[in-house]
C-alpha cells in the first residue's frame, strides 16, 4: 500500500519536516521521522507586565520553564510592610495566569529560586526574616495546580543567603546556600524527596574560609555538581563537589590559580549525560581578569580554556547555558574603549570553542551593561538577554539576541523592554523545547517603583 506522510500544519514557531515520508507499505513502517527546528517567523511579541499590584515595589524575578513550555516566574513584592514571594503560572495557549502571594508571613522574603522538572511541578525557594531578625530558609512546592504551604529547610543559627535550587527526573530537588556557622560562611545542601527536607543543611564546602556564589547542577538520576568560590589561604578562588545520589564527596578546587586577586561568581550548565561545563572570571595583581571554562566528561575535569580576549581589558560576569546534546553557549561581558560589551561563544560537545562574538554591536557607546543571561533549546539554538544603558544616560534598557542553528549566526540586538524612564535592574531567560524563550524582569516606572515585566520569543 503507499503511503505519504506529510506537515499538515505547521506549529506555531517551528518548521518541521518529515524524514523517509513516502513510500509502498509491505509491514509496518518504522523509518518515519518528524524533525522540527525553530522557525525563521519567531519573534518577540513585546513587553506586558505580570503583575499590577501597586502596593510597593516588586523585584528579583527569576523564570523556569518545563519541557511542554509551561513556565513560573517567581519575585519578591512588597505589601506596604513586608516584602512577600509572589508567584505566577505561564501556559503557551493562555498567557500568564493571575499572580498569587506563596508566603505572607510577617517578615520580609527575599531571594527567590525556582526549579521546574520535565512534569510541569516546580519547587520554589526564598530567604525568609522572622521576627528576631533571623534569616532562614523556606521552600514551597507546586503539584496538581497547587501552591503548599511554605517549609522550612533548615534550622541552623547562622544567617542563611543566596539559594539555588534543582529538580531530577523524580522530581525531587536539592538545594544549595550560603550559611555562616559562626567562623566563615559556608555552603550548606538539603534534599526535597517525598515532601519533606532531609536535613537542616549540612556543609559541602572545603570549610577554609568565607565561602560565596554557590551554583547546583542536579542532573536526573539525583546527582549534582556544585560550585562556587572560597577563600583559600588568603587567595579566592574556585571550588567544587559532586552528589553521587548517596553522598557529597570531598570538595576540590577548580581553578589553578594560586595568586587570584579578583574572582567572579561561577556558573554550570550540562547535557543530558551529565558532562559539564562551568565558567568563571579570574584576575592576578597584574593581569586583567579574564573568562576561562572547564568541561568535565567522562569522571574528570579538562583543562581550563580561556573564553574572553576580544577586548583590552577586564572580563566577567559569565554565563553559560548546554542542551541535552552536549552544544554550550557561553556569555560574558568585557570593557571595551567604549564601554562594557556583552559577548558570546558557543561548543558543541568536546569540540573545540568557536570564535568570540560581539553581540551588543551596533548599539551606541555604553556607561555600563547589565549582567547577561543565556538559555538554549534542545535543538542548540541559544537566547541572550541583557540590560544596556547608554553613554551619559539614565535610563538602562533591555536587549536580546538570537542565535539560529540553521543560520549559524546572531541577530542584531533587539529591543525588549517598553519603559523609556528608569531602567532594567534584574532579569532571567529560558527557552522550552519548541524553542520558543521567555524572559522576565524588574523594571523602574515614572513613579519609581520596581514592577516585574515579561517578553516571549516565539
């Protein structure tokens, strides 16, 4: 019998095409693919606010999306005398639902996390002050359309900051923090599994000296990576561990070298098989600070590769995003003679880096641009996302490039946001697996307060 498979219709963003789609059927047929990649029609579809509470500001947006392009944005916002955790639902057919309040405790909540795994539940987790001033950390879980209550997910005495959260296949999360333990600041970990946290946090750090920028990779089978950086004999430098789904090992540096003077805050980012890629900006006494990556595959770390050097001087703030299939996209911003530039390289699995690309170009001379931010899809075409203000202005803009697999190139930088007064403070991308993005932000009105904005790319 023949038969001819074809796209009847096109999904919204997408262009698909059928792989061995004709032929004479003598038994049943196996050899038929649909291959679908992002859509040369996709575009932003302009800013529109999440929220309209206009009580007092809202801040420190933060956006995760599941593998269906279903997303929760979640931020802090104040009542007139607190500052609660506030949280709302993105579905691609209906928009963004209503916000709602996920702690209204009387105490301040700040620093809010979230993790989304691949059945649309999602585990936030925020700062939260109580009464004597202590600050703790507290967790919330969204299952079957459902916020719960907030819990607990530490007891410990030391002031407890700057959370990052993770989900594995099961959907259980992990979470890691910066706590002091009445010596130095330390990195504290506790599991989400079957409801209820598993311990009040118990430190994975080298314990040396004041530990800060704590980032977690938790990969599906339950095991993470964790890095950040610690002061080490009087030297900041990179460290690391890894969760084997049983136990934390020994934490190890990262960087080798022993005469750092400035460090930037790492960042991770791994495919489906759980190679890794972490980045991070390092400076000497006498030397610029510099981006450099390492890829860990295959039970070892690699050797360190500088990123940065299309400018003449100092680089950090890097970021780095990989799909499932082992392509990175790295980003960092770099003074140039006229001002801070965002830039951007990409990998494709253990190949080797390709050529640094400027991607601010042709905006005006710059004062300062905002730290960028960077998401991919499964098909390796890559988001980035960053505020810019222009030489001697006020006013800090957000911008956006996009990079297609099928084009091999960037976009010139798009316009995002839609205020002309204030500017952009704090922003947060992903992309889904229709390769369609999403970011959010924290943006100035003409009456100064902070509202949280969103932009779709699709």
């Amino acid at each position: 019998m023949p038969y001819n498979v074809t796209v009847g219709t096109q999904p919204a963003g997408q262009t698909c095409t059928v792989q061995n789609g004709g032929g004479t059927a003598n038994a049943d047929v196996n050899n038929v693919a649909v291959n679908c990649t992002a859509g040369a029609t996709q575009a932003w579809q302009g800013a529109a606010l999440i929220e309209t509470n206009d009580l007092a500001r809202a801040f420190n947006p933060v956006v995760a999306t599941d593998s269906q392009g279903n997303a929760f944005a979640v931020w802090a916002q104040g009542n007139g005398s607190f500052d609660n955790i506030w949280a709302a639902r993105y579905t691609p057919g209906g928009g963004w639902g209503t916000p709602q309040v996920i702690d209204d405790h009387s105490g301040n909540a700040t620093e809010p996390r979230i993790a989304v795994d691949s059945a649309g539940n999602a585990v936030a987790i925020w700062v939260r002050e109580n009464i004597v001033s202590h600050r703790g950390l507290v967790a919330a879980s969204y299952t079957a359309g459902t916020w719960g209550a907030p819990q607990d997910v530490e007891g410990n005495a030391g002031h407890a900051r700057a959370p990052q959260i993770g989900m594995d296949a099961s959907g259980a999360a992990r979470a890691i923090w910066i706590q002091h333990d009445g010596n130095f600041e330390r990195v504290r970990s506790a599991r989400l599994q079957g409801g209820s946290w598993d311990s009040t946090g118990s430190s994975i750090d080298g314990g040396t000296g004041d530990a800060s920028d704590a980032q977690i990779q938790v990969f599906a089978n339950g095991s993470a990576l964790a890095v950040w950086t610690q002061i080490s004999a009087g030297v900041p430098r990179v460290w690391h561990n890894r969760f084997n789904g049983v136990g934390w090992s020994s934490a190890d540096l990262l960087d080798d070298n022993n005469t750092s003077f400035s460090l930037g805050a790492p960042a991770l980012a791994a495919d489906a098989t759980g190679n890794t890629i972490a980045v991070w900006s390092q400076g000497t006494a006498t030397t610029s600070s510099t981006v450099y990556a390492r890829r860990y595959a295959g039970g070892t770390w690699g050797a360190a590769e500088v990123l940065s050097g299309g400018g003449t001087d100092n680089s950090a703030r890097a970021r780095v995003a990989m799909n499932a299939n082992g392509t990175a996209t790295a980003v960092w911003q770099e003074s140039l003679a006229d001002g801070l530039r965002t830039w951007a390289r990409r990998r494709v699995g253990a190949g080797a880096w390709g050529a640094a690309v400027r991607l601010d170009t042709p905006l005006g001379a710059s004062d300062s641009e905002g730290e960028p931010q960077v998401a991919m899809d499964p098909a390796g075409n890559a988001t980035v996302v960053w505020s810019h203000t222009l030489s001697g202005g006020n006013h800090r803009d957000l911008y956006g490039s996009h990079h297609r697999v099928t084009t091999g190139s960037w976009s010139a930088p798009t316009l995002l946001d839609a205020v002309n007064t204030g500017g952009v403070n704090r922003c947060s991308v992903r992309m889904d697996a229709n390769g369609n993005a999403l970011v959010v932000w924290d943006q100035d009105t003409v009456n100064a307060r902070l509202d949280i904005w969103a932009n779709v790319f699709r």
